[in-house]
C-alpha cells in the first residue's frame, strides 16, 4: 500500500477551486516533488493533506488514516514545515526543539537527546544556544526540519523549503533533506516552483496547475512523456503547463510569496 | 503518562515560552503599570476629595484599588489574541496545530500564561496601592484568593479575545474591536462605583460582566474591610465557568485562525 493516497482530493475557496480533483501515491522512502508556479495549489494541497484544512470533496489516505476520518491520527505520523517561518524568532534553537519535542510526545527521557542529536544533525549544534531571530533564512529553515522530524514522523511535508535562499543555503539545505530521507527512511513530500530543485532532490514529480495536477512521473517519464526526452525539465514544465496566463489573485500572490522570502533572507 | 497528564505537560510546554519572553523582555510588562497609576494617583485622588461616589465604611481609594488592579489586568488580557494573529501571519500556529497536541490544551497553555502575566503586574498595583496608603488585607488565605481572581479573570479575557481574534482574523480588524469592548467592559462593572448607584439597564449588564465577579472577589480579598455584593462561591463559580466556557469555544475556533 502506498504511504499517501489521495482519492479526488478537492479544495475550493468560494468560486476558486485551488485543489481540483487531484489523485496520486507516494510510495515509502520516496521524494515526491510537487512543482508548479505560484498559485497552482500545492500549499493548498499540503494544508488538506496536514489536516489545517478539511477538503471540499474527495479524501487522502495517509500512513491508513483518513484525513477526514481521524486527523488526529494522521498528525501524529506526520512532521510539517509551512512556507511561512515557522520557527519562533525569540527563542533560541535549542528552545524551540524543546518545546517542540513536548507537543510532538516525545518521551520525557529522551528530550535532550533528540533535540542534541537534531542540532547536530542539522549542523546548529554551535548556534543553539543563539535566539533564531539572528539566525540566517538557511539556518532557520535547517531549524524548523529539524523541529518537524523530533518525533520521527513517517512523512514529511515541507512547503516551499528553500524559498527566498541565496544557492548556498539551498544546496546545504537539499543535503540535509537528503541525508534525513537515508537516515530515518522518511517519505517526503515537498513542494517548490523551482525545476533545478525537484531534478536534484525527488524521486518523482507531480507538476501542478491551476489546482490540478497534469502530469506525474519520474524527470526521464516526464521528459520521454513531453515528446522529447533530451529537454530540460523547464522545457517540460512549459510543455505541460502552458504559457504563463494573467490569473485573478497575480498580485497578491506576488506580495505574499515576496515577502515570505524577505523574512526568510 | 495518562491523558490528563499529557495534556498539561504539553498546556505548561507553551507556558514555560511565554514565561521565556516576559524574562527576555519585560519592558512591555513594565509598561502596563503606568495605566493603573494614572487612574489611581489622578482619579482617585479627586473622587476621594470630591467624596461623590458612596463607599460606605471604605475610603474611595480602598475601594477603588481592586477595581484598577482587574482593569490592568483586563486591558492586558484583551489584546492577547493579537499574538494569535501574529503567530498566524508567521507559520508558527500552523505548525503547533499540525502537532498531535490538542487544541484545548494549547488553548488552556494561553489562558494560564495570560493568569501568570496578570499575577506579575497585579504586583504594581500592590506596591502602588501600599505607595498610596491603601489598607491592604496581608492574610494568606485572602491574598489566595485575589489570586484566584487575578489569573481567572485574566485566563478568561485573554480567551475571550484569542475567540474574537479567530472569527475577525485580521490585525486591524481585530484592534477596532478590542478598543470598542475594553471601556464598556470596564464601565459597565463594579470595578470604580459599586451596582447600587447604577441605573437598572447598567445594572443588568454588568452582572453578565464577568469582570464585576472578577472585581468582586478582589473587593472582599484584597483590602482591609473588603465587602462583597454576592458571595465566595458565586464569583469563582462564576469566573471558572466562563473560563472553561471560553477556552472550548476557542478550542474550537483556533484551527480556522490558520486557514
Ligand atoms: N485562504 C485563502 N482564501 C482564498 N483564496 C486562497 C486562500 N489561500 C490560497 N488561496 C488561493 O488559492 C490558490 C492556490 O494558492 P496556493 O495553494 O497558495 O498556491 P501555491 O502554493 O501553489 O503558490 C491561489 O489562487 C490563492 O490565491
Ligand atoms: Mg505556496
């Protein structure tokens, strides 16, 4: 059985249907990439999946718990790092995974432990006794990885994780996701409208548009399914998804995203 | 660990980081204590020379004290579902409510922080009133008591405003609001004249004000002499049902804040 399945997932604000009819797998220990541009729906589609959101129709089945069902369950299988910084900027890091470690049950004994050895692993272990507000975007994104996987949840959704970095703090943040996934045998769901990102991070890759999702498939499945298997993966997007349209909501999109990556640089 | 014991280890996880600030910043705390000294030093001053307001056997300023103690701590509380809202606009709400831990129980987390903040500038009000002459009532099981008012009425107001922050959602929205509530609150209660002298449409309403239960419990508590218009029983009654009221509606409200 696969870890995530969703079944007609729907999501409609009003009139605007941001997940349309969507349905998909993700298979144990994979990197699932949802990409798309902005306003296609994917954190849209990780808040129905988290359960912050109930859906319109349709459902997902995440580790055999139904989000509609019984979220509760499904929130204890899952770790989850929103677009937004998530991480609190006056406390200091390792106070953050405390508190952290408290709400996601871990046991009392092994606290400490785990939050050391989340420190270490994200290399903050120098910084932790630092507030986060003086933290870089990279580091803060390390951080709130970190926070999500205290409880070594079975999947993990991170939404836009590397917005607003400089490459540097990117490329070190990809290494960190993809040592967690060989560490802990974590699924992983992210999302991202970056190309390079799901070539170098995802096992398979769910492009999205306009709430739906167009094609799925591995980068060679995507790019052999586009016509011609030499393109680039922004050459396939483009195939897939069209040409850029003026779509209701261009602004404000824009403002949001923009000012996400201010916080986060 | 059971059930209940997992809930108030994970309620007290969020009131040790409120805790965490107010050390690493208190000069918003601090700031809270000139308020009361206007209302005490200024009107208190003159009402108690001007004599227009009937206390019985207290003098005005006896009487006035517990009053200005539970505004302090209203006008604190009632802004609390700002951080709400702040928290939101962050991604940290999101992210305490994809946790396994029950909203009731980061609810509750809040209420209690929002009790501990309003015991801590209950103390500027202690001191300003000793400053100013005001007969103090030192009996241990009285000054439990205030106490319990203290972080009961601030336990429900700060819920009562995380309630109005989750239906209006927005920042600004929500600062209208608090500015209209926070004078007919304290108005229409017994925290600055006593009900009798109160037209009867006044009357009705501040008895539905839980601050005038608040204020009443610290009225019989706090100061030498203290009276009391219902009695012990009423007012926390009165003042824990509210709370848990308040909480599970919030409980219930609080996941809507994050979509
Ligand atoms: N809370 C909301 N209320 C109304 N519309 C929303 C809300 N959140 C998102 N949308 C709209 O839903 C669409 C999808 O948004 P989103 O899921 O954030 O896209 P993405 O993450 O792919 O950029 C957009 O058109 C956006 O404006
Ligand atoms: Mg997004």
């Amino acid at each position: 059985m696969s870890l995530l399945e969703t079944h007609s997932l729907t999501c409609a604000f009003d009139d605007l249907i941001a997940v349309d009819h969507v349905t998909f797998n993700v298979e144990k220990t994979e990197v699932f990439g949802l990409v798309g541009p902005n306003g296609a729906g994917k954190s849209t589609m990780i808040k129905v999946l988290t359960t912050l959101r109930r859906p319109t129709s349709g459902t997902a089945i995440i580790c055999g718990h139904d989000i509609t069902q019984n979220p509760a369950a499904v929130r204890s299988m899952i770790g989850y790092v929103p677009q937004m910084v998530s991480a609190d900027g006056d406390l200091t890091a390792r106070e953050n995974l405390m508190l952290y470690s408290k709400l996601v049950d871990v046991p009392s004994g092994e606290r400490k432990s785990r939050t050391l050895e989340a420190l270490e692993f994200m290399n903050l272990a120098d910084v932790a006794d630092k507030r986060v507000r003086q933290f870089s975007g990279g580091m803060i994104r390390r951080l709130e990885i970190a926070q999500s996987m205290l409880h070594r949840p079975a999947m993990l959704f991170l939404d836009e994780p590397t917005v607003g970095l400089d490459p540097v703090a990117r490329a070190s943040v990809w290494e960190h996701i993809m040592q967690l996934r060989d560490t802990y045998q974590t699924t992983i769901l992210l999302t991202t409208h970056m190309m390079e990102e799901v070539e170098n991070l995802c096992t398979k890759i769910g492009i999205m548009n306009h709430g739906k999702m167009i094609a799925i498939g591995t980068a060679s499945d995507l790019k052999t399914a586009s016509g011609n298997p030499d393109a680039t993966l922004d050459e396939v997007f483009i195939k897939f998804a069209g040409a850029e349209q003026a779509t209701p909501g261009g602004f404000e999109q824009a403002a949001r995203s923009r000012r996400t990556a201010r916080r986060l640089g | 660990m059971t059930l209940v014991g997992r809930f108030f280890m994970k309620a007290f996880a969020i009131v040790e980081v409120e805790m965490i600030k107010i050390r690493r910043d208190p000069t918003e705390i601090l700031s809270r204590a000139i308020q009361p000294a206007l209302w005490m030093l200024v009107f208190g001053q003159v009402m108690q020379h001007a004599k227009a307001i009937q206390t019985g056997k207290l003098a005005y300023m006896d009487f006035m004290a517990p009053g200005i103690l539970a505004q302090s701590v209203l006008f604190t509380s009632i802004f609390y579902g700002l951080s709400a809202i702040w928290e939101r606009d962050l991604g940290i709400l999101q992210k305490y409510l994809v946790s396994p831990t029950p909203r009731s129980a980061l609810v509750t987390g809040k209420a209690i922080s929002a009790g501990i903040r309003g015991l801590i500038q209950s103390l500027f009000v202690y001191a300003l009133s000793l400053a100013l002459g005001v007969q103090l009532n030192w009996n241990p099981v009285s000054l439990l008591g205030g106490m319990v008012a203290i972080v009961l009425g601030a336990a429900f107001f700060s819920t009562f405003s995380l309630i109005i922050a989750c239906i209006v959602k927005s920042r600004e929205r929500f600062m209208g609001i608090g500015q209209v509530l926070t004078m007919p609150l304290f108005f229409a209660s017994n925290a600055i004249y006593p009900i009798s002298m109160m037209p009867t449409w006044l009357q009705v309403i501040s008895k539905v004000n839980p601050l005038t239960y608040q204020v009443d419990l610290l009225r019989s508590t706090m100061i030498v002499g203290g009276t009391q218009a219902f009695s012990l029983g009423v007012d926390i009654a009165v003042l824990f049902g509210a709370t848990i009221v308040a909480i599970l509606i919030a409980a219930r409200l609080y996941p809507g804040l994050a979509s």
